[in-house]
C-alpha cells in the first residue's frame, strides 16, 4: 500500500517535508533548551511525521470509510512481501530514535504497537482517506518497532540503554490499556473479517495495467492508480481488483477487467438545485450509456430514496419474454444529479428453456408444500444451477397469515418447465437475481 501510494500521490513527499519541518523546528529548540541532542531530535520528529503521513495521507477523497478490518491468519506470508517490508521499514527508524531518545525500549515498542493500532481504526473509520484496515500492516509495524527499539538498545549500551523491570512494567501496563481500548472501539465500530493472507495479493503488472485502464476510462487519462489490492473469489472463481485513486475508487472484476463497483462522485454536500425523479433517472441513465451500455438493453428503471440527503437509487432490470434476467445495474444520484456509486452485474444466460408452468400453478405447488403459509409475491425470472446450467425459474414469497400463533417469512422456488420444487442446494445465490 505505502508503495503504491508514493508512487501515485508525489505530493505526499511535500506533505512530508512541510510537516517535518513544522514538527522540527520545536521539536529542535526544546530538546537545545533540553540539553538533548538537536539531530537526534529532529530525527525523532521526521520519523514519527514520516508514519503519520505514510498511513493517513489522504488517496480518495471521495471514498467512504470501508468500516470493515481484514484480519490475516498468516502471521508469516505478508512479512514476506514488499508491502510487509516497507511497512517494517517505516516503523524501524522510529523504534531507533525514540529508543535512543528516552532509554526506555519497553515503552517506546508499547506507543508504537498503540499508534499503528490507533492508525488501522482511523483508516477503517474515517471517510476521504481510502485506506484499509488490515492486521498484516499492524505485524509488520510491531516487526519494525521491536527491531528498531533492539537495535537503539544495542546501539546504546555505552549509554545504558537497556530493558529495566520499571520499563518492562510500565511498557506492559500501557500495552494491556491501550489495547483493550482499541479492542472495545474497533469491536464497536467496524466489521472484523478473518482471511487467509492469500485474499489481498500483490498485484501483477498486468493486473495493475488493467486496473489503470479502468481508471482512466471513468476519471480521465489524468487519473493515476494509488493503490490496488487483488481479492480472489471463494473456492477458485475469479476475483477482483480494489483500485483506489484521488479522483475515485473501483472494484474491477479479474480477469474480465470490467469494473463491478465503485465511488465516483464527490463527497459532502451538494453543489447544485434538487433535480427531479425524472431528472435523477436521466442522470443515471447518462452514466449507464458511457460505461454500462448493456444495463439499458429492455431494461426499465426504478428509483427508491437512499438517504437522508435526497440522493436516490436509481436501478435497471432486464426483462424478456416476461422472465427477469440475471444482469442488474444501478447508481446513487445525489439531490442535484450527480452519479456519486454505482455497482454492476454483468450476466449474459444465453438461450434459455420456455417456461410452461403459469404462475398460478407455481403458486398452487408453493401452498401445497406449505400449507400453512400465503404465497404473496411471484416473480419469474432466470438462475443458474450449480454446474452452470440456466432454467427459468418461479421466486415466490411466503408468509405465515395474520392469525397464526408466530411469524414467518421465507420463499419457494419452482422450476418453470416442470412445476416442480428446486432444492435448496440446487440454486447459486450470487448467480441468481
């Protein structure tokens, strides 16, 4: 991430150079007043600044918070890494100085555990920064901090730097609090996902070329990558490209190279006069013509509120033949017609069988099978089977009638073409409508 990250924002190094010497320059005159030394000082400063900047400086302004930690189950695999190990860079210099400055290792490797943590909680938490929260970055800033806090207790011998009970006690006791707390707000305030290290990938060259040509196909040939992580799916299938940039940030579908999702307009208030539900709809059907021609092929939209704010969901089905096909499209608009997100499902079935069980006697199957429950709702509309197979299908609601003793809530599926029930098993939930 910071790689990526340097390479596609150089003007962090001007926000690194201005911080350090705003923190410098004080940080110099009281360690003279403090008898200290000057560059040690200002190399503690710079330091601190350098993590600081590295992990918070702003890549998408316009990304909401992710609200969600990645935690890695390879303690091992991300250390290996270039990520891992710039990450362990960043933090050594600061474990060194900070060692050499206070003679107190123990303390110093507990404040830079707690503020990589507290640095990971910002990130998922925060909106306008793109970031991610994610275990593999918080081991590889401890690896750094314990190297760099070993090598200013080696270095400093003469000194008598060393680990002395009351260090290790009072390093041990901020350790425990300030880890409980961060514990209790992440718990809080974000969604904790375990995955195995292999989920976030380094990126190939083509995986990133791809990503970038998606990028500039929505922002602009000005519009440089960030950082981008690659994501494979559960059980093998095809996975997918977080892109993150200044102007937006993308999910792009690999090795399709189709983007699936995405924040695209800018955040905070509107800028413009409320627009219409006809206007709204307009605007979306624009951003739908540029990017995702397919998602107005006989397709008829519909708009719902999505916020407080005014912005709508505006979303594009696909019907033929009366039967609701797979490929689904739809976009935020926000009160004065701006696209702000969008996510897309680009599904093509092919041929499909006639359906020949009219929704009468797909209901009349459902009540038969639940006795006790109402059908009240029937769609017809086309799923794939576990082996890739597409039928057309009947989707029916149930729900328990008003006078009995619980409530329930649930749906049957009906096969089309011979009236009977599909098993549970035999129906793909992310291949479905």
């Amino acid at each position: 991430m910071i790689r990526s990250i340097i390479n596609g924002n150089p003007e962090l190094l001007l926000a690194l150079l201005l911080l350090s010497l705003a923190a410098g320059i004080p940080s110099c005159l009281l360690a003279r007043r403090k008898g200290v030394s000057v560059l040690l000082a200002a190399g503690v400063s710079t330091a601190t600044v350098g993590i600081l900047v590295a992990t918070l400086f702003p890549v998408g302004p316009h990304a909401g918070a992710p609200m969600v930690c990645t935690v890695q189950r390879d303690l091992i695999g991300p250390m290996t890494v270039a990520q891992g190990l710039l990450n362990i860079g960043l933090f050594v210099p600061a474990g060194l100085l900070w060692t050499t400055l206070t003679r107190r290792p123990a303390a110093v490797f507990a404040g830079l555990v707690l503020l990589s943590g507290a640095v990971e909680l910002v990130q998922a938490v925060t909106p306008g920064i793109g970031r991610s929260c994610d275990s593999a970055d918080l081991e590889a800033n401890l690896l750094g901090a314990a190297v760099g806090g070993a090598l200013g207790v080696l270095a400093g011998r003469g000194k008598r730097i060393a680990l002395r009970p009351a260090d290790l006690r009072s390093g041990a006791l901020a350790l425990l609090g300030g880890g409980v707390l961060l514990g209790v707000a992440t718990a809080a305030s974000v969604l904790v996902v375990v995955v195995d290290s292999a989920d976030y990938s380094v990126v190939s060259a083509d995986q990133r070329a791809v990503a970038s040509r998606v990028l500039k196909e929505f922002f602009g040939d000005s519009a440089e990558v960030a950082a981008v992580k690659y994501v494979p799916a559960p059980a093998g299938g095809h996975g997918v490209l977080d892109v993150a940039s200044s102007a937006g940030m993308l999910n792009v579908s690999w090795p399709a190279g189709e983007a699936v999702s995405g924040q695209v307009g800018p955040a905070g208030a509107p800028s413009g006069p409320a627009r219409t539900d006809d206007e709204l709809i307009a605007a979306s059907r624009r951003f739908a013509a540029a990017h995702f021609p397919w998602a107005l092929s006989g397709s008829t939209p519909t708009a719902v509120p999505a916020g407080p704010d005014g912005a709508e969901n505006v979303e594009w089905r696909t019907t033929l033949g009366g039967v609701l096909m797979p490929m689904r499209f739809s976009t935020v608009v926000s009160v004065d017609g701006t696209v702000l997100a969008f996510n897309a499902r680009h599904v093509e079935p092919g041929a499909l069988p006639e359906a020949t069980v009219s929704e009468e006697r797909a209901r009349a199957r459902a009540a038969t099978a639940y006795p006790g429950l109402e059908v009240t709702g029937a769609t017809l509309l086309a799923q794939p089977d576990p082996e890739g197979r597409w039928h057309v299908r009947w989707l029916l609601s149930l729900k328990s009638p008003p006078s009995a003793d619980r409530s329930v809530l649930g749906s049957v599926t009906v096969d089309a073409t011979d009236g009977n029930l599909v098993p549970r098993d035999q129906i793909v939930t992310d291949g479905g409508n």
